[in-house]
C-alpha cells in the first residue's frame, strides 16, 4: 500500500505537503486498526486478553512504522532532486531489531492494560479508564510510527554527502516543538536526537545549506542532558520570543498522553528548586483555605495536584486574605484559566509565575491569551508572581504599556504580586 505520491510538479512546498499528507493518510489507517484491535481487550478479563493484544498491536505499529519509512524513502528522493538535481542513497532505521520490538511491547502495554488498571486505581471508572488508555495507545504508537519517518530521513542525510544536515519542520505543533523549529538552524552532529511527544506532528526534511544548529537547540534535542545544560537551555526559554513556554494547558494534554518529555521552564522555577513530591504537594494543597474541591476526584475524573509555584503563589495569597476557587484542568486539553477570585469580585484570572524580565512576562501572557482565543476562551485577567523579587519602577513601566506593544493578545486587567506576597499592586494599563 502506498501513500506517498510524487507531485506533478517538484517544488519544495509540493513534497512538503505530500509527505504530510502521506503521514496524515497513513496514521489515520494505523488508528482504524488500532481501534479493530482494541476489541481484543476484555475489560473484565484484562490479563487473560493481553497476550493476544499486545501482539496483534505490536505487528500493527511494526508494519506502520515500515510503511512510514517507505514513506520518508520516497519524499527523500523527491525532495533532493528538488534541491540537487538528483535523487540520494536511502538507509532505514532496523525496525525489526529486538529491542525496537521490546521498547514498542513496553510501551502499548504501558498505556493499555497497566494504563486501564493504574486509571482505575486512581478513582477513574473502568469505562473512562479504558477509553483513555486505547487514545494513550494509540498515541503511543503513532509516536513510533513517525519516528520510523524521521529516523529514515536522518540516517539518508548523514550518509549522503551532499546534505548539510536536517532541519525540524512542525505543522501546529506546541510552543516547544515551534521553538526548536523556528530558528532554522540544521541538525549536523550525529549525537543529536529528534526530541518529540505523543502527538508530535513534527518532520525531519534533508537540509542543503544554512547556518549549523546553536547549543540550545543541541541540547533540547539531546534524549539527557546534564544539569548544566538544562539550565542554560532553561535560560535560553525564558528570553526566546514567543518563549517556547509549554503552557498549563499543553503539558497537561502531553502529560495526560503519556507524555513526552516536558521542558521545565521559568514558569516551574519552584518546583525545579524545591523537588517536592506528589504527596507533598498535596498535604500544602489541603492546608489552603482557598475552594480546592474541584480538584479532588469527581465524576471520574482523577485527583489533580497543584505544582510548587502555584502552591507558593496562594499560600503568599491567602497571607494577604485572598481567596480562589480553583478551576481543574480541562479533561479534553482546551485551555482554561487559572482560578476564580473570590474575595476580587468572582473574576476568572489567569497566574503567570515568572522572572522580572519584561520580555518574557509579555511573551508568556500574549501567547496564552492568542492560544485561548483560538479555542474560543478569554483570558484577559493575568496575576503576574514575582516570587521574592521586587516589582522595579521600570518594570512597571514596561508592563504598563503591553497593551500598546502587542498588536494581538490585549488584556483587560494586569496585576502583580511580588516579595513572596508582602506587595500586591494592579497594573494601570495604558490605552491606545
């Protein structure tokens, strides 16, 4: 069965898109069989049933991960005879090696069977937990699916002397996935690895020409990287444009997928620093005066756990006599805002935990603010928590004027919270 057709004519933008919509036509046929498969599960005989689904799932994701290489195989062609003239040498990935076929057993059984039984056990009712683990399969799969894709393209660049590398090439991906795509650097070292998650849409395309890839994008790429480079590469987020910041909504929809891998960012300086477990965590959350009841479990849904920073920035609140109702995640990943003010009139408010810098403050509220929109939600009511930090007189200033440097994503309200909660002040936004 073949997916990938060579357009009429060879533009760069016409491979581009038919390799796309290979992948689109493939993956969409991998999760019909996925759901066939699923049926082989019996919820009420879950380990007598999953021998015989783990195998009939791991033959599925194997088959089209060798499709997806043909795939890769034959836009390759394309896409240098595009760029040269001619068409390259193909090496594919060993699909079929032992440990490809352990990694994939381990992860379908992950995110099916254990994933129904490990739901269940968190107060999730057996039909829920059983439709979030076939999505979390199927997820799962497509993840490798793809990566059959790009490891096809990678390994025929390095060995075609005429590439330069390879570039990342996104398609709607996540504020990560765009940062590591849209500087435009090339991927030359072959210790680099292609960083993606469950649900990634991103591509690898041969790369003839244009500047070699900086530390920072190196270093996100890496499968580990060492403490030190997480902190420079925590850095370098915090000042990008457009800031690369995985926002609540995003990590929650990557966590809830079986996440892949989430860059901890300014925005979780707290919980960086402090380590807290889980439980931890959720003794300060039980201790707050504050509404937290829609985060307990409730009509299948889970318990959900608040992170250090948010922690810090209402137990600081509450100090002042505040109060919130706070607003669970979105079950289905649609953006919502952070918590109800209570004791300010029972306003909707977003919570941006932070640095001093403008720059990324700015950045953090206008792309959250565009995000929701997009999805028909408001977010126009932002605290901004300095931690221990000063509000400074320049800063002020700065903030004051957001409204009048963004051209998109404006606000209504703005306030700042600063010295762990001993100055709370509303921002006066100027008006164009």
């Amino acid at each position: 069965m073949g997916f990938y057709r060579t357009p009429t004519r060879l533009t760069a933008d016409l491979v581009q898109a038919g390799h796309e919509k290979a992948l689109t036509e493939l993956l969409a046929e991998f999760n019909r069989q996925m759901d066939v498969a699923w049926d082989l599960l019996d919820l009420d005989r879950l380990d007598a049933t999953r021998a015989q689904w783990l195998a009939h799932a791991v033959e599925i994701v194997s088959s089209h991960q060798a499709l997806a290489a043909d795939v890769a195989a034959e836009f390759c062609q394309d896409w240098a005879q595009v760029f040269t003239g001619r068409g390259m040498d193909i090496l594919r990935p060993g699909l079929q090696a032992d440990h490809v076929i352990r990694e994939i057993t381990t992860a379908l059984d992950a995110q099916g069977p254990a994933g129904i039984k490990d739901r269940i056990a968190k107060g999730i009712s057996p039909p829920a937990a059983a439709r979030a683990a076939r999505e979390a399969v199927k997820a799962a799969g497509a993840r490798r699916v793809r990566e059959a894709d790009r490891q096809t393209v990678m390994r025929s660049v390095a060995a075609d002397p005429r590439a330069t590398g390879w570039r990342r090439i996104t398609h709607g991906g996540c504020k990560f996935c765009n940062m590591l795509a849209g500087r435009g650097e090339v991927y030359t070292a072959d210790t680099v690895r292609f960083a993606s998650h469950d649900h990634c849409r991103c591509t690898a395309v041969p790369a003839y020409g244009g500047p070699e890839v900086n530390v920072h994008q190196y270093t996100a790429s890496k499968r580990k990287i060492t403490e030190a480079e997480r902190q420079q590469l925590k850095e370098y987020l915090d000042g990008v444009e457009d800031d690369g910041v995985t926002s609540r909504d995003e990590a929650a929809a990557a966590a809830s997928a079986g996440g892949g891998p989430r860059t901890r960012t300014g925005t979780e300086r707290h919980k960086w620093d402090k380590n807290e477990s889980e439980a931890e965590r959720y003794a300060r959350q039980k201790r707050l005066w504050s509404d937290m009841s829609d985060l307990e479990p409730h009509d299948g849904l889970p318990r959900e756990v608040l992170e250090s920073h948010e922690l810090d920035f209402l137990e600081h609140f509450e100090a002042r006599g505040e109060r919130v109702r706070w607003i669970r995640r979105s079950p289905v990943f649609l953006p919502t805002n952070d918590f109800i003010w209570t004791t300010g009139g029972d306003g909707v408010c977003e919570l941006k935990s932070t640095t001093t810098k403008y720059r990324t403050i700015s950045n953090r509220i206008r792309t959250a603010v565009i995000d929701a929109a997009a999805r028909g939600v408001v977010k126009d009511v932002f605290i901004v928590d300095l931690g221990p930090h000063r509000l400074t007189r320049k800063l002020s200033n700065q903030l004051s004027r957001y409204n009048l440097a963004k051209d998109r994503g404006h606000i209504r309200r703005l306030f700042v919270m600063s010295r762990n909660g001993e100055d709370f002040e509303e921002i006066t936004l100027a008006q164009a």
